[in-house]
C-alpha cells in the first residue's frame, strides 16, 4: 500500500464533553467523530486506506475472528501540548509492537511509518478533540481483525485495520494514590511460547476471571506469576511492575510471556540515564518477600500507557500482606511519573527523541 488516504468528514459530530466533564467520564467510553479504516485482502495487500464517520463496522456472522480471536491491538496517546501542538510518545515503538504481534498471530504485516501517519491523520482530522488539560490525552486505539468469514481453523486471507480514538482524563480517579494488588496463584496468563509477548484479545479474555475474583476481594489488579512454576514475578493486568530494592530499580526480565511495554522501556532508559542501578531479571514472589520482611523493599510500582507511573500500596500473596512506602508514592515513582509526562507534554526537554509531531 502506498497511502492513497481517502477522508470522509462526518456531517453531523457529536457534542462534545468539557475538559472538566472529561474527569468524569469513564476510560475509554467516548469516541471522536471518525475512526481509520484499512482493508487487506490476500493477492491484493492492504488497500483502501479511508478515514470516514465514526460508527459500527458490518461483519459476516462467520468472520473469523468472532471464533477463533485472530485479534490484535495497540494503545497509545496524543497529547495537546503548550507550544509544539499535538503530540505523541513513541508511537515508532507501538507500531514495531504491533508488527510483532501480527508475526505471533499470522496476520500480514503493515508498513509501519505509513500506517503510523494514516493514524496521524485521523488525529488531526478530530484534533479538536484533543483535550488540553492536565492529565487529559487523546487515547489512540488501532487494531486489526480477521473477517473473512469462514468457519475452518487456518490464518484468514482478509483483515481490517482499524483507529480509534477516545478523551481520556486521568486514568486513576485517585491520582497516583497507591493501589492494592492481589498476587494470583491458580490462574494463569500466559506461558512460555505462549502470546504473551502479543498485545491479543484472547490474553485480556483469559486474565477476566481472575480480575473479577481480585475484585470481589478488594483489589483493584492482580499479579501474575510465571505459568509454569507460580513462583517468578511476571506483571500486572495491562501493567508492567518494578521493584526499588536498596536502592536497585528491579524488573522481570522479559521472557516470552510478558507484555514488553514502551512505558517499560523508557523508564528503564530513564533510570540507566540516571545513574541508578538498573536490573533486569528473574526475581520469585519468595525473594520479594524476603526483601521485605527485611525491610529492603523501598518502593513497587507499575507502568503502562494509561497509567504511566502506578504505585502499589499493598501486595496479597496468600496469607501474606506487605505494604509498602505507608500508602504513599515513592520518591523514584514520583520522579518517573514528573519526568515521563513532562516529556510527553513537552514541559521538559526530549532528549531521548521520543517525542513525535502529529501537527
Ligand atoms: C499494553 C500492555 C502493557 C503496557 O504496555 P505500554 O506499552 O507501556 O502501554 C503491559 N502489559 C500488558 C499485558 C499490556 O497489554
């Protein structure tokens, strides 16, 4: 495909919420007035490359991916910023990301630089929709989807890449208030050689009924452990962790079944670039106890692109409560968390050249 992008604004846009109704509203509940539409088609390649009203796509009860979950996703956001427009954060590296989950699951791979300027369209096409105020983000969802309808289990000759786009105010109600985490020892997600490296639909529909039971106990996500022996650390929901332990940032090496978040690595960067001793490594739910009872544990905290920077007040492991930092964020989330969004916002320098200019 060379991006012959057609657009097709809406005649009738929807209201839009305040800046201040935004804070109200659930994560990811409103969407912009057009969504990115692209067709492949075996033979043909991706084609069709069109940005058109936001509203339902038509689908053959038999397309595939309603049986067999040939599904994949991103997750990213635009940012308005004071004096260099909309923005985003490595948008490069969600698209690399996608291209490897499209090899796990045999969908056809996309140009990334093309596809990632389609997508820069659409956000300028509903750039008014781009809210400004602090926290605030224009979360930027693509996907692709089998939907060559055809009941047989092989990889589908036909797919649709899709955008779409959602104001989003601060992901946490509370802010970075610390959140209580439940550390799972029956379910898994994922195993080795498994999707867990695949941002896929199926790994979020096999991690639901673990969550609800977390829920119904009191706390907010859980923490998977390794699928096969229930004792290395993996991650958090859609979150990475990381450890502050004396003074070391710790965060599990990534093995093939954890999720290799772009928030992840840029606070690895950050935190190399600091000076401060930065591992990644195998670390056992057992060791992190120990750590703890000996009072070495400074501080644990998640990252993902709606959060950015989570602190975990409280881990479950079956009988055992460990708190950390009071209930308060630690000094090293809190530094991460001012640095991460300063630089999406361009308060402060991009130095790593992560910034990129949607217009
Ligand atoms: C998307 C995701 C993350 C976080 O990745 P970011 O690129 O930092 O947003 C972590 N774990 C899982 C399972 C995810 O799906």
């Amino acid at each position: 495909m060379s991006v012959n992008l057609s657009i097709q604004r809406t005649e009738r846009p929807k209201e839009r919420p305040s800046e201040q109704e935004l804070g109200e509203i659930k994560f990811g509940t409103v969407f912009t007035d057009h969504m990115l539409l692209i067709d492949y088609d075996e033979g043909k390649g991706w084609h069709d490359a069109r940005i058109v009203p936001y509203g339902p796509i038509s689908l053959d009860p038999a397309a595939c991916c309603l049986h067999y979950g040939q599904l994949i996703f991103e997750g990213m956001k635009a940012y308005r910023t004071k004096e260099q427009g909309v923005v985003m954060f490595r948008p490069d590296r969600n698209m690399a990301r996608m291209n490897e989950s499209c090899l796990r699951m045999c969908i056809p791979p996309i140009d990334e630089k093309e596809f990632l300027d389609a997508i820069a369209q659409l956000v300028r096409v509903d750039d008014a929709w781009v809210p400004s105020a602090p926290g605030t983000s224009l979360y930027v969802r693509p996907f692709i989807f089998a939907d060559e309808p055809f009941l047989g289990v092989r990889a589908a000759y036909s797919y649709i890449f899709a955008t779409i786009l959602s104001p989003v105010g601060s992901y946490f109600k509370e802010g970075l208030a610390p959140v209580k985490i439940y550390v799972e020892n029956e379910y898994v997600r994922a195993v080795r050689g498994g999707t867990g490296f695949a941002k896929c639909a199926g790994n979020y529909a096999a991690s639901l009924k673990s969550q609800e039971e977390a829920h119904r106990a009191g706390y907010s996500q859980v923490l998977w452990l390794d699928g096969v022996e229930r004792k290395y650390i993996e991650e958090v929901g859609g979150m990475n962790i990381f450890f502050v332990i004396d003074g070391e940032v710790v965060t599990p090496e990534l093995n093939g079944s954890i999720l290799p978040g772009v928030t992840r690595m840029s606070v690895i960067d950050l935190v190399k670039s600091w000076g401060m001793p930065m591992s990644e490594r195998k670390i056992s739910i057992d060791e992190l106890a120990r750590a703890y009872d000996a009072r070495r544990v400074d501080e644990v905290f998640c990252t993902g692109t709606a959060a950015v920077i989570s602190p975990i007040g409280e881990l479950k492991w079956n009988d055992i409560v460990m708190r950390f930092n009071d209930g308060r964020i630690g000094k090293v989330s809190q530094r991460l968390y001012d640095e991460i969004t300063g630089i999406q916002t361009c308060v402060l320098e991009d130095k790593h050249g992560w910034v990129y200019r949607v217009g």
